[in-house]
C-alpha cells in the first residue's frame, strides 16, 4: 500500500530515536523522486527533523543524489544540518539512475557520473575552506564561500552506491572514499585508485547490506522472499538499477538474468552466528563501516552488534 509522506517522516523521526537508543552509530536517510509510495525526496531535511530529537547518532544521506542540486545549493543544506546537528552529518552522495527522476527535474541522465565526481569535490573544498575557486567541465565558481560554516571541515563525504565495476573505478580513479551497494568491487575500487596514484588512506570503503535473520535458513530466507515481493523487484527490476559492465542500464530482466541472481544472492540471509561471520569476512576487507537496513534493528543491535564491540 502506498504511505502518506506525512505518516513517514513521522515513523521516519520515531526510528531515530530508537536506533539511538539500541546504540547504533548512524541513521540513514535515502532519496528519491515522484514516487508513489512515500519515499523521502530530500534526505537533508528528513534528517534535520531527527537531529531534533537525538543527540549522538551520526545522521547520513544514503543516497543523496547529488546531480539533481547545484552544489553549492547541496553545500548550504549540508552545512546547515551539520550545524544543527553538532556536527553529525555524514554525506553518502549518489548519481541516481531513475530516467524519470532525471526528466522530472530537467537535468541530464547522460553526464550524472561526470557531474557527480566534480560536485563532490565542490563539496569537500566548500565545507573545507573559507574561499575557494573550482574550474571544472560542468560546474564554476570563482571566490565562493559557504555560510554557515559546518562544524566539520570537511563535512564526511563518500561515493555512494553503484552496481557495476565501472563504477567502482569511477570512485577509485578520482580518490573517493566508496559505499558499496551491494556489490562485490572492493578489489576494483582499490585497484583504480593504486594506479591513479592516491595513497592508501584514501581509498576508504563502507558498504550497504542487506541481511534477513533467522533461526534457520529457510525462515531467512523466506524474509528475504517478502522483501523481494513488496519492494526489490519493483525497484530493482523496473527502474534499471542493474547496470552491466560496459554501464548499461538493464530494465524488467528475467529473473535468471546473471545480473539480477548476482544482486539477490547479494542479499545475506542466515542465522544471527552466520551474519557475524559475514560481517567479519567484510570487517577483514577492511571495510570500515556497514549500513544494515534490515527492519529487523533489535535483533541485531542484541545479537550482531555485541561481536563488534
């Protein structure tokens, strides 16, 4: 059933609060646009609702897709949550992928990935310094300075998202901390930043994922089964969120497709003993981060967390 955005932030705030409370680290908020079903389309603002009402938690854009802002625009709203926040914000930035996201705000599809690496520089040198002047193919500015001034200089930022290796190479060529979604290209990602020259400590890498606890594998499993009904196969099926290695979209593939049995096999399911060691085999990768939405945040905050501690 659709949701009333409304009703959504309000769960949105009330999920806050509770993530905190369970002793999570960090709280993340996704966008997208003209969507019927509630989906947040402006993750900074969301976010600013549940710095309100928490303290500590760190408060991250999971993605915020960033070629749909001017950058400087998206550097004021960012600064401007890092101040109310006590400087809280973390900022995963995306290039989306929706073609009706793109239309719908008049903005090219074709240059997102171009434009991405260059508003994320903008970004980083905008919450860094006082002044600053960028020449770039896509965006200009000559003597710009943000106010407010954020409380942290930089603001947190990663390259976030992305389903294919080409897009694991875009992030490590240009020295971008990378989010995972889901994919397997850590060992890429390293690779292309190696051999565009970036030292070691900035080629950081956080993931998404998703995991479906059970007692038994067939119980998580049939969690994962409900998620694929209700959310993942319209999303992930319909929208071209699988993009092959040449970085073609792929739309309404069958379901034995390699890309879309790639993407759910990508989906971790196994008893609370066989997460931990899922998350340790990617805490060894030296992963430093992983973001779990998983509706399922007692569960792991009584039986995952404690191993991480």
């Amino acid at each position: 059933m659709p949701a009333s955005l409304a009703n959504g932030y309000d769960s949105f705030v009330a999920d806050a609060v509770k993530a905190e409370e369970l002793g999570f680290a960090a709280y993340g908020a996704p966008e997208h646009h003209f969507t019927y079903d509630g989906f947040i389309p402006f993750p900074l603002q969301a976010l600013a609702a549940a710095a309100a009402v928490t303290t500590t938690i760190r408060l991250v854009t999971g993605a915020m897709l960033l070629p749909m802002y001017d950058p400087l625009d998206a550097a004021e709203a960012a600064a401007t949550l890092d101040v109310i926040s006590g400087g809280r914000v973390r900022l995963g930035l995306g290039m989306g992928y929706r073609p009706m996201e793109f239309d719908g705000i008049g903005t090219a599809k074709r240059t997102r990935g171009a434009r991405l690496v260059e508003a994320i520089e903008v970004l980083r040198r905008a919450t860094a310094e006082d002044t600053f002047d960028f020449e770039g193919e896509h965006y200009r500015y000559e003597g710009a300075s943000l106010r407010p001034v954020p409380v942290q200089r930089p603001i947190d930022i990663w390259f976030c998202g992305g389903t294919s290796a080409r897009a694991a190479r875009r992030a490590g060529e240009a020295g971008l901390p990378y989010w995972l979604a889901n994919s397997p290209f850590v060992h890429e990602y390293r690779r292309a930043g190696r051999e565009a020259g970036w030292p070691e400590e900035r080629l950081r890498v956080a993931a998404f994922k998703d995991v479906f606890i059970g007692n038994t594998m067939p119980e998580a499993e049939s969690l994962r089964d409900v998620m694929l009904d209700v959310f993942y196969e319209e999303h992930i099926l319909g929208y071209g969120y699988l993009v092959d290695d040449s970085g073609r979209h792929v739309y309404n593939p069958p379901r034995d497709h390699p890309m879309y049995t790639r993407f759910v096999d990508s989906l971790f399911c196994g008893t609370a003993e066989m997460v931990v060691e899922e998350l340790k085999r990617y805490e060894a990768l030296g992963v430093e981060a992983v973001f779990l939405p998983s509706p399922q945040r007692g569960l792991i905050a009584d039986e995952i967390m404690p191993e991480f501690t």
